[in-house]
C-alpha cells in the first residue's frame, strides 16, 4: 500500500479523479462529480499522510505539515462540493418560458396595407385591406381613414366587424368622386383601426396606426402601400375623443361629412356634445339618449334627423354625419342611418 499512496503515483489517480469529476459536471450527473471529486481529495490525504510518515522532519513539524496540508485539502474539497451544488441550482432552475411575456404576447397584432383602386387627374380611390395576426381572434373592429383633403372629416365604417386569426378585411373608404384623396406629387394617408382582444374575461382595447407614405410615380391603379410607420399599443380614453374645433370648422362649410366615436360617459359624467353654427347643428345627449342632426336647406327650410341611443357594451357609439346643401343630408348612429332632402 506504501507504494499506491506515493506522490509518483498519488498524483497520477488525483489528476484522474479531478477529471472524472468535470466530465460528469459537463454532464450534469451531479451527484458522481462530488463523488469523484471526494475521492481525489481522499486519495490526495492518504498521500499527504504517507508523505509525513516519511519526511525527514521532526516529529511535530510533520503533524504540523500532516495537518496544515489535510486542511487544505479539504477546504479545496468543500469550494469544488460548492461549486458542483451552484451548478445543480442553475439547471433546476425554471427556464423563462413564452408565459412570462404573457401580457406582450397577449396583444393582437394587426397588419395593414393601402390599395390604389383608380386614378384620375383630381382624385383618387383607394381602399385599405387589414389583416389579423395568426394568435388571436379581434373584434369590435372601427378604423378612422385621414387624408391632407380630410384631416378634419375622418371617414368612419359605422359598423363593427370580428376578424379570425389570420384573418382579412376590406375597410372601405368614401369614392374618389368625394375628393377625398386628391393627386399630387406626395401624399399621406393616416389609418387608425380600434379593435379588441377576443378574450372575454379579459377583454381589453387596442389601436393600430398606419402612416403611409406615396409619391405620384406609386399612385397607380392596383398598386399596394405598405405603412411607412405603425403604431400599436391598447387604446385610451384620448383615442377617441373627437377635436371639436376641427368639426365645428367642418360643419360651417356647404358639404362635408364627419365620423367619429362618442362615449355616453367621459370623467364619470355625462357627455353631453353640442356642435351649432347659423346653418347647422349637432347634438349628442347621452341623457334625453337622443342624437339630433339639423340642417338649413337652400330654401332656409330646417331638416331635423333624429337617432336614439341604443345600449352598446361600454356605452361609446360610431356617429356619421354627411350634408350637401343641395343634395340631402345623413345621421347614422351605430349603423342605423337616417336620410333628409
């Protein structure tokens, strides 16, 4: 035995050992690594203590030798049993998973694209196609289409649409007999589609933003736009608030239309919107739950359209209005329309 524990062949079965230990911690087989990693350190004591009993020292100095070289060991042996111990805790550990990035990953995602549908020296057509990320269902869909010859009478569908994962739809836009989207060397169109998640015990609202960006040489019959830019993010409150200056100043011209969202209840009170010129006026009354459009005709003839409030799960509606002077006028609330001459 005085042989096996000699440093010349010792040193050879702790250099074996030690790498037997890192090879199952590559493996992850933990519990081997500390056994092989004991086994070194034992191996290396009984060569520590064979190496006393023969070292040409006084007797304490050897003890001392014996016990300052053993303490050593073990020490050396306690940090590699730590180490082993650090690396069994990172494995078992739970690896971040797709739940984690739940609320991101909740967020439908909504992608849109412009179609140029004909070109004339004046005006042109178009209509915007949507469509659904392939994870989860939308609906309660409304989308608002400006334009720099519609910035204050952005076009509104009155009624709400449901989208399938993965699935597509056409936002139709006024013709292009409205003047809606004129020719030019540059043009903007600004699209904002409100919609939400289809998870019913967490149903919350979204908004998709597109910019898109196009010169003269695009505007062609059958081109398609993509976005220059998108934003999206869940809607607020601020989302749909009309710029009431901007429909007061649309009202005072001869012909226009206007579309936008109002809610019954803004602040926890009633929201009572009153828009009236000398030739018009517009009233939303969440509480008589009226909705009145009146028109003076050329005639000087007053038109008076009128639309109940209906109930609606949050209590918002879709208004659409539309007047020429010389043609008729329109009140649409929520999709139900009313017409005048």
């Amino acid at each position: 035995m005085e042989w096996l524990f000699s440093w010349e062949v010792a040193s050879w079965f702790i250099a074996g050992l030690i790498g037997a230990a890192l090879a199952f911690l590559a493996l992850d087989d933990f519990r081997l690594a500390k056994l092989f990693f004991l086994l070194a350190a034992a191996n290396a004591v009984g060569g520590v203590a064979m190496w006393g009993s023969r070292a040409d020292l006084s007797v304490w100095q050897r003890y001392l030798s014996v016990f300052l070289l053993t303490g050593g060991i073990g020490i050396l042996c306690l940090c590699a049993f730590r180490y082993v111990e650090t690396k069994r805790k990172a494995k078992d550990k739970p690896q971040p998973t797709e739940e984690v990035n739940a609320p991101i990953n909740d967020q439908p995602s909504i992608q849109a694209s412009l179609v140029i549908d004909s070109v004339t020296v004046e005006n042109i057509g178009f209509h915007v196609e949507i469509q659904n990320g392939p994870l989860f269902p939308v609906k309660n869909i409304r989308y608002t289409v400006g334009t720099p010859d519609a910035s204050d009478n952005e076009f509104q569908s009155p009624l709400p649409r449901m989208l399938a994962p993965s699935g597509k739809l056409t936002l139709p836009t006024p013709p292009a007999a409205t003047g809606f989207l004129k020719f030019r060397q540059f043009n903007t169109v600004i699209v904002t589609v409100f919609y939400t998640n289809g998870d019913k015990q967490r149903e919350k609202e979204f908004i998709c933003k597109c910019r898109f960006l196009f010169d003269s040489d695009q505007t062609k019959a059958g081109a398609i736009i993509s976005p220059e830019a998108v934003e999206q993010r869940p809607s607020q409150i601020s989302d749909h608030e009309a710029n009431f200056d901007s429909l007061f100043l649309q009202l005072a011209k001869n012909r226009g239309s206007l579309a936008f969202p109002a809610f019954e209840v803004v602040n926890q009170k009633p929201n009572i919107i009153r828009i009236e010129n000398d030739k018009r006026t517009f009233l939303f009354d969440p509480i008589a739950r009226v909705v009145s459009f009146k028109t003076k005709t050329q005639s000087g003839k007053w038109v008076v359209l009128e639309q109940p409030l209906r109930q609606t799960e949050r209590g918002g509606h879709i208004i659409f209005i539309s007047w020429d002077e010389s043609k008729g006028r329109t009140l649409s609330v929520d999709g139900v329309a009313s017409n005048g001459n």
